[in-house]
C-alpha cells in the first residue's frame, strides 16, 4: 500500500441495544465513504459486523471461537456500492464481544498489507461497550487486551473507538459498564488508539474522524532560547479550517470512445498591446507593474528580486510575559504545535523543562518565526505550555500567530448609558433578558456541554457531500431537506423552548413593540432645532431623547464640489463620502468651517443659529469617523473665542447642547482631550460682563492646555 493511502476497517456493534441507533450511525458510515470518494478514492476500507445471529469470518474456520462477528465487506478500495451496502445494516439479536470483533479486523489488515509498515492502517470501533466480555482461556481480561494492543503497536495500526451511551445504557449493568470502560482504557495507554464517548446523534456525527489528514511540518530546526541554548524541534498544524472541495471545470467534449480523456479544460491567457490590439507581446517584453496612487511603475525581475526581504529560517524567542497579558482574541489563523526532535532526548528534557516552568510561572513566550529560508514575511507569535499528563507523550507548546500593530483594528463604539432614560431598560426588563441567554446557554453550569466542539461538525459540509452523493447518482435531484441530525445544529432546540415558555412569555409582555417609521437613506441627520418660542424648543428636546440619532451614512450618488449654504450638512455628507481623492475630505471639513463662521457672523438676532448648530454637529462626527479630532478641537475654541469676543450670548446657549463638546480619547484615539476636560469645557450661559470676562479668561486657559501652552 502507498505512503499516502488509508486502510480503514469498520468494526460496528449491531447488538440489541445498539438498535436505536443504527439509523445515524448507517448515515455516519456512508458519509465516510462519500468523503474518501472525493478527497481520496484509492483508499480501502473493509467492515465487521459484530452481534450478529451469524457467524462468518475467517479466524473462526481457522481456529474456532469469534463466533456473532461477519465480515460485511473484505478490504477493497471505495466505491459507490459501498455506500448503498452501508445504508442497509443488518440488526443482530445477541450481544457483542468487541474484543472479538477488533481481532478480527486486525486479522483482516494483517492478511492483505503483511507485515509491512508503509501506508496507514486503522480500526473504527463503534459500540455502547454494555454487553459483558468473555472471559480468556489464561489470564485476565485486561492480560488479553495488553496482548492486542502490543500487536496493534507491531504492526503499526490505529484506533479510533466511538462509545454511543445513552444515559439509559448506564443503568443496565453498570458493573460491565464500568469494565468495559477500563478496558477501553487500557487501549488508550498501551496503544495509538483514541476513545470518545457521545451521548447523541449530533456528537456520534462529529465522533469520527471521516477524512484523514497527514501531519506535515512546517518547520523542522532550532528554537533559540539564548546565543548559548537552542533546542531542536518539530512544527506541526495542530488545526486547520476544513474547507469545500476545489471544483474543477468539466469539460465533456472530449469523444466518448476515447477512454483516456481527462476532460480537464486547459486556460491560455495572451497578453496585447494597446497600441495595437492585433499584436500579441511575447513574454520576454512583457514586466510587472505595481500601482502607486494612480500611476504603474513597472519594476523588473531583477529589482524585484534586489529588493525582495529575504529572512533567515529560524525560531528566536523575543521573551516571556504573563499569559493574562495575551488576549484569547489576539489569535489569528490556525494553531501549530511545537514538540521536540523525536528521539532526541536532551531536546525533549530541556523543552519539557522550559514548558514546566513557565506552566507554574504562569508564562507565555513571544517568539519570531521564519519557516524557510527566504520566506518573505516574519510572524510573530505566543507559545502556551501544552503539560501532558500521559508518561508516553512528552510536554509541547501551542503556537499562536499575534498581529502587528497595522493588524489592529480599534472599533469605537458609544456606550449605552449615554442613550436617554427613556431608551435604558428598567430592572425588570433587564431581568428577563438575563433569563432568557441563561436558558440558551450552550454549556450551563453542572450540566454537559450542548454542542462540544470536538464532536459537533460543520452542517454545510455535512450537507454538502450528501447533496453531491445523491447528484452523482440522480443528475436532476432536488437538494433534500434538511437531516434532522443537522438541524439540531443549525435551529433551537424544541424542547427546551417548550421548557422554558414562560420566560419567553414574560420576555415578550415586558417589552413593547412598536413598527419603527422607514427613513430615507440620506436622511440620518439631527433634527432640525427650532428657532421659535421656548415650547418648540421644549418640544425638540424630548423628540430627541427619545428619538437616538443615527450616525452619518455616506451615500453619495452626485459629486459635490463644495458645502452650499443651501443644504450644507447633505454637501458636506456627499463630500465626505467621496473617495476618487483624498483632497475631498479636507476640504469639505474647511468648507463647514467657513459656512459655520458665516452663519454665526452674519446672523440677524440669531435667525441661522440652529443651522450652525446642525453644521456643527455633522462636523463634529464628520471628523470622529474620518479620525480628524483635532480639525474640530482647534476649531471648536477657536469658535468660543470668537463668540465671547462678539458678545454673541445667544448662539452661547446653543452651545450649552451635551453633543458639543471636544472630541475626547475615548471617540478617537487620535484625540488629546480626556473625557474630564471635554466636560469642563461646556460653555455656559453668561449674566453679566463680569461673568463675561471670567468665562473668557477660563476659555483661554483651556486652550493654553489644548495647544500645548503656546
């Protein structure tokens, strides 16, 4: 067998107690044999039937005993009736012996590879493991597994054991049960087999492993720990995103006669001249062109490769820091793993040591990785120490790419105890929504986890190869419903709705719901403040509590060249927006400037003032989202100044509104003013002259601050 096939025998209990779920174990199987026909159709796979009424294998004409196991389907390579035959399990009417089974499955492997190593060959034991096991003609039950397992070690074969046990299986004879565990045990210490145990479908669908991925390092040298102590390890993929199936073009003009056609659709590209459209430019005139702003600059192999960064392979630790330091969301990509050189034991004994420590420290390392010699980027990453508690695996870390600072990006959002009372729910309110992500919490406290990771597949995928099994077959099927195995995954769980009804109830009684008015696009602007009588300024000020103003949306259809008086908030919105030239956000903040100036200078007993203070407002977020706080601070004291020095009182109490104010560090990050001194330079309502002066002169002192006392 080939280095990079698989020989896999399936070795399933069809028992009296194993009845109820032969239907999703039947759909678990077949979806093996759908996978390996895709990703790997020279595979072979063999099954053993083991509870059986019949008896039909080899061992027993041979040597006697094994009886209640039959051999399905003797090792062939996958093909499409196999998973017609999987779809169909005989139910057995006696209980099973699995060690009986696995043993017959090794024969099986043992008869068709030899003792040969190459290739991979592995056993899928699926059972309860409730029924009694018989007990040996010399020694002990767990004297005969230790026999198998060292077998299984010689001749270089895998396990992987899945245990369906509903929570009624327990109670049938929990002495056998607690047996038949510590057997499974043993197996899991004395060999390479793994066991897992799954209580549902769901988790039975995600228990085994139905593709098989080889691991491959990406990185086999030194870790420089110091000039003076490096330690040889390996670097392997500990996890990868699991993705669709690259789909080729089929091309079916090929004569069906000929039986070596490959169908396989060859793309050739020409490349022609502008000049001359009919000129085909062969390779050697052709060159790379890298965009610079609007131009192309071309750059020649040979520059390219000049100036082409070009890094040592190495792994060198940059140093140690407290692992509450390193945010589980910093991670980015897949996890690798770092083990020591296999054999070598001087590196195992000085990783071991080094990731002991740092596990009681409470450490992690930041290193810097360069997989092969001239890779073009360097990553830096966290190793975590992975402390094995089995004496036959040694201590490994787990590596985790980090972002750079470019990486980053910094979301700034408000917080909600800025919104109005009349929008922040009550304490009765706030209870019942605590309820309610209470009862849909996945892992609730003392209780199993719903959906483990590990056992819990990707419903896409899963639906996916059905849905290609059945158009293999039938070209013009219609995608099936949805399997009620993955709709548990991808819908609330029914009955812990119907559980839990009267959270949902009282949930909805507290809650009002009213039909929210559909506003026009470029229309999420503030309300415009009225210059009236003081109740339609009253009147204003409720709207907009219990109305929350939306941020700006930028969606601009015309190009506007410059801030109106007109419309200017739409202009200097449709400005904003542009992004043909960077020029346009500069100056559509100057031209709201100067508009602002010109209504607050040119008033006539205050009749512009609220659209100064609406300019003013869409400035201020202008200037948030685009990351320019200090364009508005400048210009904000700038503005007070020149207020306090007309006397223009009135436009001072506009001014007295919570949404004017310096942009503080919070906002923008960008921004100088802490939230403190952003409140202290609310403007107030002057009195008289010599409230005048003093507010001034605290004006100015403000700015002093701001400007870095110049």
């Amino acid at each position: 067998m080939a280095r990079n096939k698989e020989a896999v025998v399936l070795v399933i209990d069809v028992g009296p107690s194993m009845h109820s779920v032969l239907p999703e174990i039947e759909k678990v199987c077949s979806l093996l044999i759908q996978k390996k026909l895709v990703f790997s159709r020279y595979d072979e796979v063999g099954f053993v039937l083991f509870g059986t009424a019949d008896t039909k294998n080899e061992l027993t004409e041979e040597v006697g005993g094994y009886e209640h196991v039959t051999v399905l389907r003797n090792i062939k390579v996958v093909d499409e009736d196999l998973v017609a035959a999987l779809q169909n399990l005989p139910r057995g009417n006696v209980p099973g012996d699995f060690l009986d089974a696995i043993v017959v499955g090794m024969d099986m492997l043992i008869k068709k590879f030899g003792q040969t190593n190459k290739g991979k060959k592995r056993l899928c034991l699926i059972t309860n493991a409730v029924s009694a096991i018989k007990d040996p003609f010399e020694g002990t039950k767990e004297d005969q597994v230790i026999t198998i397992a060292t077998q299984m070690t010689e001749q270089s074969m895998k396990m992987d054991c899945v245990i369906v046990r509903m929570k009624q299986d327990w109670e049938t004879n929990r002495r056998v049960v607690e047996e038949n565990d510590f057997l499974m045990s043993v197996f899991s210490n004395k060999s390479s087999s793994k066991v897992a145990y799954v209580e549902t479908p769901t988790s039975l669908l995600g228990a085994l492993r139905t593709r098989n991925v080889s691991p491959v390092t990406i990185y086999r040298g030194d870790f420089e720990v110091s000039a003076q102590l490096k330690i040889k390890v390996w670097v392997y993929k500990k996890t990868s995103e699991e993705k669709f199936p690259t789909l080729k073009k089929y091309s079916d003009k090929a004569p069906p006669t000929d039986k070596f056609a490959t169908h396989e659709i060859k793309v050739d590209y020409e490349y022609k001249s502008i000049e001359d459209p009919n000129k085909v430019v062969p390779p050697e005139q052709r060159i790379k062109g890298f965009q610079y702003g609007p131009q192309v600059v071309p750059i020649s192999p040979a520059e390219l490769e000049a100036v082409k960064f070009k890094p040592e392979k190495s792994v060198k630790l940059l140093g140690f820091t407290d692992a509450s330091n390193i945010m589980r969301h910093y991670y980015l990509k897949d996890v690798n793993i770092f083990i020591a050189e296999p054999g070598n034991k001087k590196a195992i004994l000085a990783l071991s040591a080094l990731a002991r420590a740092m596990k009681e420290m409470n450490k992690v390392a930041i290193v810097r990785c360069v997989w092969r010699q001239g890779q073009g980027n360097v990553v830096v990453g966290v190793l975590t120490p992975n402390v094995s508690d089995k004496d036959n695996t040694p201590d490994s870390f787990y590596f985790n790419i980090l972002p750079f600072a470019e990486d980053v990006r910094e979301f700034q959002f408000p917080s909600f105890s800025n919104l109005p009372s009349s929008m922040l729910p009550n304490e009765k309110q706030q209870d019942v929504a605590d309820k309610l992500v209470q009862m849909l919490d996945l892992a609730p406290p003392g209780k199993q986890e719903v959906l483990p990771p590990d056992f819990t597949p990707n419903p896409v995928l899963e639906r996916y190869y059905r849905y290609l099994d059945l158009k293999s077959k039938h070209p013009d099927a219609a995608v099936p419903p949805l399997d009620e195995t993955l709709r548990k995954i991808t819908e609330p769980d029914v009955e812990l709705l119907s559980r839990n009804k009267s959270i949902i109830e009282e949930l909805r009684r507290s809650f009002e719901l009213k039909d929210n008015p559909k506003l026009k696009k470029s229309a999420r602007r503030i309300k415009e403040r009225p210059s009236g009588s003081d109740e339609e300024r009253e009147q204003f000020n409720t709207d907009a509590d219990v109305k929350a103003i939306d941020s700006i949306e930028y969606s601009s259809k015309t190009k506007v060249e410059k801030v109106g008086d007109v419309n200017p908030v739409k202009d200097f919105e449709e400005m904003m927006s542009r992004r043909d030239n960077p020029k346009w956000i500069s100056k559509a903040i100057q031209d709201m400037k100067n508009r602002i100036f010109d209504l607050v200078e040119n008033s006539c007993e205050g009749d512009t003032f609220h659209k100064a203070l609406e300019c003013l407002v869409a400035l201020r977020k202008g200037c948030i989202l685009e990351q320019e706080p200090k364009q508005f601070n400048d210009f904000l004291c700038r503005l007070c100044k020149f207020c306090h020095e007309k006397d223009l009182r009135s436009f001072c109490q506009y001014l007295t509104s919570p949404e004017i104010t310096l942009i503080t560090k919070a906002e923008a990050p960008d921004s100088e003013i802490p939230e403190h001194e952003a409140r202290s330079f609310m403007v107030k309502p002057e009195l008289d002259s010599q409230s005048m002066k003093s507010e001034a002169k605290a004006e100015n002192d403000i700015m002093t601050i701001y400007l870095g006392g110049k």
